[in-house]
C-alpha cells in the first residue's frame, strides 16, 4: 500500500474529501475541496471514487516522498510538477516510484490543486469523513494542515474505476464572473445595492481564508437592521456585515450566521470560485434557478466527458 511523506509542506496543504455532511444542525462544518470539480476529476484520473481523500494545495505546493510505487495524479490550479527530478504529465496519471520525491514548483494559474494518489488515504474518519476543517479542528492530523514529517498511508485498491475524464477546469485569469441567485434576504438591501452588486467588480482581500472570501468594493447598503436571527450558511452565501462589504462563505463556512445573505452563488461556479486568490477579481452575475440546474447538468456531463 505504501505511503507518502511530507517533506515540505508548502503554504497549506490539507486531505480533504467530498465533506462531512449530514451534522451542520449540531454545528458540525462541512468542509471538503474549495473547487470541487478538480478534486473530483483528480480521483476519476486514478480511478478512484470521487468521494476518496485527495490532498488539496494552496498556491504554494509541497514535496512528498513515495516509500513505494504510487499512481498519482494532479488537477485544479496549472503547477509544474516534477517526479525525481523529470515533469510529471499535467492532467493525466503518473507514477511516483518507490524512494523517489513529488515536487510542486511554479504555479502558472488558479489557487488550489488536488493531488490524488490511488487507493486515496488510509486515514481516520470523523463523523464519516477524512476532510480537514481548520477552524473546527476536525479531520486528520487533529485537523491541522500538513506540516513536515507526516505521513500519509495510502489505501489498498480494491477495484478502479475506467470512466471517461473530461476536460480540465478554465482557470480564472486574473478573476471571474460567477453566477448568483438573489437571496434569501434580497429585500433587506437597496436596489441600489443590488444594482452594484451585478455591476461591479469586487477584488478578494488578504483576510480571505478557506472560510470566506472577504472582498472590496461598493459597500452594499441595507434597508432594516444590520443583523438578522442567525440560520443556515450554505456555501457560496453573499453575507453582507454592517460594513457593507460582501463576504463569499466557502468549503471551511460555519453551519449558521447572523449577517443577512444578498444571493448565493451557484453550485456549476463554485469550483471557479474556489480558484480564487487574494488580489484576484471577481464579478456576479444574475442567474435563475433554473438556469442554475441546467448549468449543473451541463458541470456533471463536462466531468464525464459527455459535452
């Protein structure tokens, strides 16, 4: 079965699978991959499931010691990747041979990557999932990020899976327009507020994390009160604070929160989102919810290499 070894960690390198579901009604984060699409498209490369723990690198990568021969391949965010010393082939399969070292070099585009080795990683579950939440703690390695000296054991491979793979993500250059339903508070804002929000480019700060964005802009301006009995937080929530500056909630959200939510962006766009980094732009754009779940479809027929 083998393992890998952390030898450098890079920025933040976290094992994440598809969430923890299931648990948000007693304050249990979900966490999981911020591009979801890729995480899933790194496992289907190596025939796993898509629901098998993978590795999900932040804009600076890592390097990881193979003790045996392991499948491996990477997604999401373009890095140049290299196997004792030679590139390893973008967006296919490769082999990492016993001894030998992975190391993530430049990142030419995106944030985030998804390393995802056969057999995925043997590693404890909590409440049903190996996904690292870093602001509950939850995950393996005590939910922390990966830090030098750890290891990772990888699963047995009990079968693989030969689905067709479509292609890769279009990474965001310099920033994106996702798409956004208005809601569920849409009527304690402006319509002036309103108006900015689908007709400005907001850039993400700094202060963003895994948890949310924290973007600037035009301060959207609220009718009513500042704050609202809090209640769910899906991701892809637009919260909006007293200062007006919009907050896009991703995979490490808390389950509830009190600020009123302007839209949501939609689930075909989040993986676009996830690849977002600070000083990137993003714009939103005004969606149905039916031509929300068209564009789902067309996501999960892309991933499959039907369209």
């Amino acid at each position: 079965m083998g393992a890998l070894t952390v030898i450098r960690p890079g920025m933040l390198t976290t094992v994440q699978d598809l969430g923890r579901w299931g648990y948000q009604s007693s304050g249990v984060p979900v966490a999981g991959p911020m591009d979801l699409y890729s995480h899933r498209r790194a496992n289907r490369l190596v025939g796993n499931d898509d629901s098998v723990p993978a590795l999900e690198v932040t804009l600076i990568g890592p390097e990881l010691q193979a003790d045996d021969d392991v499948v491996c391949a990477v997604a999401g965010a373009r890095f140049s990747v290299s196997v004792g010393g030679a590139l390893a082939p973008p967006d296919a399969p490769f082999v990492a041979p016993a001894g030998h070292r992975i190391r993530f070099g430049h990142r030419a585009a995106g944030a985030r990557a998804t390393l995802a080795v056969r057999g995925g990683f043997a590693l404890p579950e909590t409440f049903g999932s190996r996904a690292t939440s870093l602001v509950s703690g939850m995950g393996p390695f005590g939910g922390r990020a990966l830090t030098t000296g750890d290891v990772l054991p990888i699963g047995k491979v009990r079968q693989t899976n030969t689905r067709a793979v479509g292609p890769p993500l279009a990474l965001p250059a310099g920033g994106t327009a996702v798409r956004v339903m208005l809601g569920p508070h849409e009527a304690m804002f402006t319509s002036a507020a309103r108006d900015a929000l689908f007709g400005s480019r907001f850039t993400v700060t700094p202060s963003s994390n895994r948890m949310g964005y924290r973007l600037d802009g035009p301060p959207l301006e609220r009718v009513g009160p500042n704050e609202i009995l809090s209640d769910a937080t899906p991701i892809g929530s637009l919260q909006v604070p007293a200062s007006g500056l919009p907050i896009l909630l991703m995979a490490d959200r808390q389950t509830t929160g009190g600020y009123p939510k302007i839209g949501t962006v939609i689930t075909a766009d989040l993986p676009l989102a996830g690849q977002l980094a600070p000083g990137d732009w993003v714009e939103f754009t005004r969606c149905t919810r039916a031509a929300a779940v068209e564009a789902l479809r067309l996501l999960e027929r892309r991933l499959a290499g039907s369209s």
